[in-house]
C-alpha cells in the first residue's frame, strides 16, 4: 500500500514539475489536448497487464486524438514565430500624463488643483 502512495507522489511530483515546461514550450491548447491521450495508458494496461479486450473505437479515438495533435502543432508551430514577434514589437507601454508627477511634485499645483486632488486624495 505504501508504495503505491509512493508510486501517486513520484507521479504527481514530475506531472507539477514538468508542467511548466510543456506550457512555456507549446502552449495551454497543445497541452489540454495532450491530455486526452492519458486514457490511452489504461487501454495499454488493459491489454498488457490484465489481456482484456478492449473495443476497437478505443484505438480510433486515440488515432483520432493524435492525428489532431499532429495537426494542431504543426500550424501552431508555423503561425506561432510570426505572432510573437509581431506582438513584442507592437507593445510599447507609454506613461500617461497623471503618472508624469510624483508625490513630491504636488506643491507644482496651484491652489484649486491642489485642493481637488486632495478631495480625491491622489497626493
């Protein structure tokens, strides 16, 4: 029994930490869509470990999966360079004029801002 708790925790422990990577790498789609194909692991212990017969609509929903899989990275792989690039270039953050003054920069005001900046009590 204990050592299949520690069979969970070793799988559990590389599944956190391998997550991050495949996400950086692919992408959230790529890897939800990665995740249909976990059921295919219990088909294979089904018919390795117990010989059980599984239905064939088994093998054609994983083929099915994987051909999807195939497909999907292959475009995202094509289209994705171009929108990464085009999205770096295209933000460029500008300051707005209210951040233009400090805090120290409020006796710059004169009177009536002053007074209406400290009812709304930005200074």
């Amino acid at each position: 029994m204990i050592s299949l708790f520690a069979g969970y925790a070793a799988a559990t422990f590389m599944f956190y930490n391998i997550t991050p990577f495949v996400l950086k790498m692919s992408g959230s789609t790529l890897f939800n869509l990665s995740l249909l194909t976990s059921d295919m692991w219990a088909v294979a212990i089904r018919v390795f470990l117990y010989q059980q017969k599984v239905n064939w609509l088994y093998y054609l929903a994983f083929t099915v999966v994987a051909i999807g899989l195939i497909i999907y990275s292959l475009n995202d792989i094509s289209s994705g360079d171009e929108t990464a690039e085009s999205t770096e270039a295209v933000a460029q953050y500008q300051q707005l004029p209210s951040e233009d003054n400090s805090k120290g920069s409020c006796s710059n005001l004169n009177g009536q801002e002053r007074k209406q900046q400290e009812e709304a009590h930005i200074c």
